[in-house]
C-alpha cells in the first residue's frame, strides 16, 4: 500500500450510557473492523488522560485510529453504517502530504458523503 494511497482516521464515537457499555461497543468495532480488506485498526492508548476524560484500562473510550485504503473506504464506511445507524461518527482525517480534514455523519448517506469527500480530497495530492 503506498503512502499517497492511504489515510490515516480517528474515528469517535459514542454509543452507551455507562463506560463498560462503551468499552465493549469499542472492542467488538474494533475486533469486527480488523477483518476488513484494506484497513489497519488499533485501539487509542493514553497512560495519563486528561481530567474528565473516559478512559478505561489503559485505551480511551469510542476512539479508534484507521489506517485504510482508499479502496478501503467504502468497506469501512459502510460497516461503520451498519453497526452504527444514526449514531454521530466524528471522523478526523489525515493525508499523506499532511492536510487534515474533520468530518462528521450520522447517517448512512452522511458516511457515503464523507467517503466521496475524502476520496476527492485525496485525489487532488
């Protein structure tokens, strides 16, 4: 995968009234998200968050940090509309020349919109 071919993304979200609710929302996305052709998931670490912060053990919370395919989009994307629905996705996107971009959906068609966006963007590299 060449570099001008990839983003990198932080995706956020939040989908559970009590943290063990979110920590397993997190790790079963980020368990199912590891299947996917075309994308690299981790979980997002931080040893000291901030105060106020929800962290658990030692990874933050409805945060997971992609590094995906451009191919790789719409996979993502589209597992991340099914599991989630109409649940807000706070996506922070990073290119290869170092441009970054925030989007956020909350829909299907929301998520396709910020596909196509980020596709377009990456294209004018």
């Amino acid at each position: 995968m060449s570099t001008a071919s990839k983003l990198e993304l932080m995706l956020s979200f939040q989908d559970a009234e009590s943290p063990e609710k979110q920590e397993k929302l997190t790790q079963t996305l980020w368990q199912q998200m590891r299947q996917i052709d075309g994308v690299k998931i981790d979980r997002v670490s931080d040893d000291n968050p901030p105060e106020g912060s929800k962290a658990f053990g030692s990874f933050l919370l409805g945060l997971l940090k992609a590094t995906v395919t451009l191919e790789g989009l719409k996979s993502l994307f589209g597992f991340l509309g099914d599991r989630l629905g109409n649940k807000p996705i706070k996506i922070k996107a990073k290119f290869a020349d170092g441009r970054e971009v925030e989007l956020e959906a909350s829909s299907r068609e929301e998520l396709a919109l910020a596909e196509e966006t980020l596709k377009r963007l990456a294209q004018t590299l």
